[in-house]
C-alpha cells in the first residue's frame, strides 16, 4: 500500500450556498478510531440530497466548517483501526455514511466506522461500485424490503431511468416481476427497455393510469416511486384492493395514503448484512450501473450543477482519475 500523505485535496465548503461555495482544500487526512476504517477514495457518488446539504439543509447539529460533503463511495482500505477484524489494507470496498460530517466522500481519504464499509463485487469495477453505494441500497431495499415484490408480480417502478430507478429495475427484474418503468424523453425511455423493463412508459403523460392499465388491465400489485410528479396516476392503476407502494423518504409531492394500499416510506440503511446483500443481488442480477455524468474532484462544483438538472443514471466523482468523462 502506497504511504499515507499527512494531508489529502477535498472539495469543500466553507458555508452553505450555491455551487459555486465547493472548492478545492488541502485538508488533514482524517484520523481513524479504534473500530474505523481510512478508505483511499477511487470513486464518490454524488446525490441530490449532497446538493441539498451544500443549500443548508444540515440535519446532524451544528455544521463545523470547512465541510466535505459526499456520503458514499468506492475505493482501497488504506489503514484500519486496532479494533477492527473484517479488513485491511488492500480490501476493494464500498462505504456508505449518512450524515459523515467533516470526513465525506469527496476527498482522497475518508474515514468511516467499520459498519459502514463492505466489501465491493469481485467482477465490478471501483467506478461502477462508488456509483451504486447508496443508490443501491435504496433500490434493493425498496424492491426486498418495503415492497417484498414476488415472481409474476406486476410492478410500475416510477421514476426507472434515474440513479435508483435504474438499479431498482434490474434488482425487481432479477425476483420475477413485471416491470412497467416511467421515464422522461426518448433517451430515457430507451434507457429503461434497454436494461429490461417489460414496457416503457412515459412519466409525463396526462393519460398515465388508462396507459398502466392498457399493459396490466387487472391493476398492478405495487409501485415503487422514485419521482412524486405525476405520481397519483400511478397509484389509480393499483388493485383495488391489497396494493402497495414504496418510496424513499424526500420524494415529493409524497404519496398520499388510500384507502386498502399499503404505503411505505422508508430510508437506505448500511451495516454488515445490508452490504452483504447488496452485494449478493448485484452479482446475481449482473448489474448493469448507468452513469450519466463523471468529474473530476476539481469539478464538484460542476457536478452539483448537474445532478439538480435532469439526468440520467448516476453522477459520480472520479476522484483518482485524471480526466473528467461526461455522456
């Protein structure tokens, strides 16, 4: 393992505001604890939710400044605390920490506990696993745990072509159900029967819930929403009675309760068996990550102008990479 530098370039805020407040700092390399592990960063994500903190939304206390945001990412174990058994230098890992605080992802080091970080998927490169950390997490758990979709179930997955979406498709795809994925424009709507949905709709439509019920005209068995535009013509395609629907907590307008459908909110959460399974789905359902974007760690600024437009995929930060690579 290459020696580690006593100091390490991270983009950071000195105050909340608009982009543009992201620059890069030469900052010391965090401290690892006794149960921490210091990841040498190959790739970040970048999510919406790090635009929102950028704005001012801090929901942990009182921010300490200069901040590194960034909640998720990939990379190599450059050092482990004493206490620590599950690593050590030279492990390929994917970490997730919500609300990391000063040590976030969008640096060259970031230290986390040990139950943020598992192990990445053999056959999956760093870039396409600092993609999919949180994402993931909230696709698969969304798919597994709010909805519990089974074989030859029908689902509308609402929202499919962005970073969730994308991955929640494959994951529903891999447990036997019927996928009708919402996107918006042609490219995303492509995106979507290109990575498996069984029809592909536009979001957008006023006619949405006669469009959901012209492919499953008994009613769908779920909707996973990743996306509250539009999102009540889902719910009128569900069952009359015994739907369900799911949807991570910040969609908005959030769905309303109704009477006989179920409704779940619900937030990614990390941890030793989360992880693990993760990575056992990801494997077995050959995950396919769409990025939209990839920037280098000098245009976080950039990439934050970005991920609040329309996108599709995922946003990430190349941190060990040269050159910002953009489609």
């Amino acid at each position: 393992m290459p020696t580690i530098p006593k100091t390490m370039r991270a983009a950071a805020i000195g105050r909340f505001g608009p982009p543009s407040t992201l620059k890069i700092r030469e900052l010391p390399v965090p401290r690892v604890g006794r149960r921490g592990v210091l990841i040498r960063i190959d790739t970040a994500g970048v999510g919406s939710w790090d635009a929102e903190m950028r704005a001012g939304w801090w929901p942990f206390g009182k921010a300490r400044f200069p901040l590194v945001l960034g909640t998720d990412g990939s990379g190599v174990v450059a050092a482990v605390g004493p206490g620590v058994r599950r690593f050590r230098p030279g492990d390929r890992v994917w970490a997730y920490e919500f609300g990391a605080g000063r040590s976030g992802f969008y640096a060259e080091y970031v230290s986390v506990p040990e139950r943020a970080v598992g192990r990445s998927p053999r056959r999956m490169s760093l870039r396409d696993a600092g993609a999919m950390t949180a994402t993931g997490l909230t696709a698969l758990q969304g798919v597994d745990d709010a909805l519990r979709l089974r074989r030859g179930e029908t689902v509308v997955i609402h929202g499919a072509s962005g970073a969730v979406g994308t991955l929640a498709l494959q994951f529903a795809k891999r447990r036997g159900a019927r996928v009708l994925a919402t996107a918006t424009g042609r490219d995303g709507l492509a995106l979507v029967r290109r990575l498996g949905a069984d029809a592909s709709l536009d979001g957008r439509r006023r006619d949405l819930s006669d469009e959901i019920r012209r492919h499953a005209p008994g009613g769908v068995d779920a909707v996973l929403a990743f996306a509250g535009g539009n999102l009540p013509a889902c719910l009128d395609a569900l069952k009359a009675s015994g739907g369900r629907v799911a949807y991570p907590n910040g969609v908005e307008p959030a769905p309303r309760k109704r009477r006989g459908v179920r409704v779940t909110a619900y937030d990614a959460r990390g941890g030793v068996p989360r992880f693990l399974a993760l990575k056992r789905a990801s494997e077995a359902a050959r995950i396919r990550v769409p990025i939209g974007a990839s920037y280098r760690l000098a245009d976080a600024a950039e990439a934050h102008r970005r991920v609040e437009a329309h996108v599709l995929g995922k946003v990430v930060l190349a941190v060990r990479r040269p050159r910002s690579r953009r489609r």
